[in-house]
C-alpha cells in the first residue's frame, strides 16, 4: 500500500489511526486491530498548515472596505493611539508594523513614545489627554511595561470605549458575562481562524497552555461562553499542572501560550488535533513559536506556524476593534 488507500475501505489515513479506529467501530475487533498495526508502518502524514497570514489579509481588507464606508458616512477617520515606552526593540517592531497596518486599511495611528524611565504619574497625564481628545477612538498601551510603571494603573486609566485591546477591568468584566465590547486582539484572531477555517468548536475539548491576562483566560473564557465560536470544554494548564501531557493528548484543540521556545513537543499531542501556536521567541535559531514545529506537524491534523500564524491575526483584529472603537464613539 502506498498512498493509504486501506484495503478495508476506510477512507483515513493510517496515522490518523485515532480516526480510522473510531470510523471502523462497527467491525471485528480483531479484524480492526489487525489493519491498524499493519498501516501504522506507513510515512506519516504532515498536518495540514493554517495560514493566519492569508487569513490576515483577508480581514484587513474586510476592515478597509468597512471603514471606507463609515468614512463616507460620517467624516470621521478612526483613529489609534500607540503608546510605546522606551525602546524595546521587539516592541518596536510590534507597534511600528501596528500602525502600518492602520495606514494600509486606511485608518489614522500616532505614535507617543515616552522614555524608559518614565514614571507611572506622566503615563497616566498621557492617557488622560488621549482619553480626551475626541480625534483619538482608540488607545493601546504596548505591553510589557518598564519595572517602575503601575501598570494596572494604566490600564485601568485607559476609557473603556477606547480599550481596544481589551484589557481594562470593564471590559474584562464584560467578556467574562459574555456581552462583550471588545475582545483582546490574539484570542479573537485564534477564534476567528478557527472559525473560518471550520473547526469545530463546539463539543470540542480545547487545552489552552498558558493563564496570561493577554491570551490564555481571555481565549479560555471565549471558548467555553454559550454561543458561535464557544460551547467548547476549557481545560487551562500552566507551570504548576500536574502531568500536563496527559491533559493535552486530551485536546482536540491545543493553543499554546507559554512563552517557551518549542515547548509542546509531538509526544504531547493527539494525533489529528488542532494545534495553535501563540508564541514568538527570538533564540539563536531565528524566530521559533512554543511548538516543536517540525515534530510536531508529523502528528497534528492543522497546525499554525510561526511567523505567519497567530501574529498577523493579532493585528487584524486591532484594526478591526480600532473601527469597532469609532463606530462605538460615534453613537
Ligand atoms: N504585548 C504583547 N501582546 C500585546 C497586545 O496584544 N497588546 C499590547 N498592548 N501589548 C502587547
């Protein structure tokens, strides 16, 4: 046998072999067990790659054609405000390709940029004047912080409607009851490329490695919430969970957000599982995610790579609550 075509007419690829086990229930035991040992000898199947950057794109240009329309509309050009402190070169990058992104759909972005040694008392005199002016729909405060920033002061300063990227207590609040205003732009974009690529959600058992207020409670909560893109079972596992790999071979749906590099390794997954990696490590390797992306694309059905997966998407939906911020601005 050399393309999979199984002589017992199941349609599965051997190393999907959890599939073919569950789509051959009905037949002999022995008949079943017989056919798997012979298939698992075949080269494995590589997982089929989801391509947040293609995907990124697509709701870029979504986000251009709507905000032309509420330009049009009510001469208004939304607007994001970044807040940048110091110097941090990976941040740079981030809030720099931010605001490209903005021009590109045709949305307005500034850019403040403090000092490093900047003090909470300045930070919070910048916000406020940002919370004020009526040009600015939208403000982000581009995280990590400096050690001596409050920063839950901060975010705490930023005017709910003009918290796109989620973070203020009240609209934390809000997620959690499930009448969002806003949904953080990383959990929202996941959501979306799982949607928009059909997986489903509902039913499914979702692992989310990591408990950050950035990405891991905010994506545990919008999956398990009642409703489109929810109704999964949430398991989160962090640095102190017990045999975490036999929680996450459990996973139908595994989003990794632990900040390690290659972290998840193949051992760790369930063969066919959707596999989303949310990391951005620079190593002397060059950019890698959490995942052992090369092991582990031998196992998973879907897997997202790094570059090219989840961070384009973290982007989209900036814009995208950028005109969210506008529209809820403007009445
Ligand atoms: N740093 C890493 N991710 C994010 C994000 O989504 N928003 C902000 N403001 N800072 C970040």
């Amino acid at each position: 046998m050399t393309d999979g075509a199984q002589d017992d007419g199941c349609p599965y690829r051997p190393i999907i072999g959890f599939y073919h086990a569950a789509h051959c229930q009905g037949k002999d035991l022995f008949a079943r067990i017989a056919v798997f040992v012979r298939l698992t000898g075949e080269a494995p199947l590589t997982a089929t790659i989801l391509d947040g950057k293609a995907l990124s794109e697509t709701i870029r240009a979504e986000v251009a054609l709507e905000a032309a329309e509420f330009i049009a509309k009510t001469g208004v050009t939304p607007c994001l405000a970044a807040v940048l402190v110091g110097g941090d070169p990976a941040s740079q990058v981030y809030v720099r390709n931010k605001q490209k992104a903005c021009e590109k759909a045709g949305l307005l972005s500034q850019l403040h940029r403090p000092p490093a040694e900047t003090t909470t008392e300045v930070l919070l005199a910048l916000i406020d004047r940002l919370n004020r002016d009526p040009a600015v729909h939208g403000i982000l405060v581009q995280l990590p912080l400096p050690k001596q920033i409050q920063e839950t002061r901060v975010l705490e300063a930023i005017a709910p409607l003009k918290d796109v990227d989620a973070f203020h207590p009240e609209n934390v609040g809000r997620i959690v009851q499930n009448r969002p205003r806003f949904l953080p732009c990383t959990p929202l974009g996941i959501q979306q490329l799982l949607l928009r690529n059909n997986i489903p959600i509902a039913k499914a058992n979702v692992v989310v490695v990591g408990r950050s207020d950035i990405v891991g409670k905010p994506m545990a909560i919008m999956l398990m919430q009642r409703g489109p893109g929810g109704d999964a079972t949430v398991t989160v596992c962090h640095s102190r969970t017990r045999d975490l790999p036999a929680l996450t071979r459990a996973a139908d749906i595994l989003i990794v957000a632990i900040g390690k590099a290659k972290f998840l390794t193949a051992d760790m997954v369930k063969p066919g599982a959707v596999v989303i990696d949310v990391g951005i490590n620079r190593t002397d390797d060059g950019l890698v995610g959490d995942v052992d992306f090369e092991a582990v694309r031998e196992v998973a059905g879907r897997i997202t790579p790094v570059p090219g997966g989840v961070g384009p998407l973290t982007i989209a939906m900036l814009l995208h609550n950028t005109l969210a911020a506008a529209r809820l601005q403007q009445g």
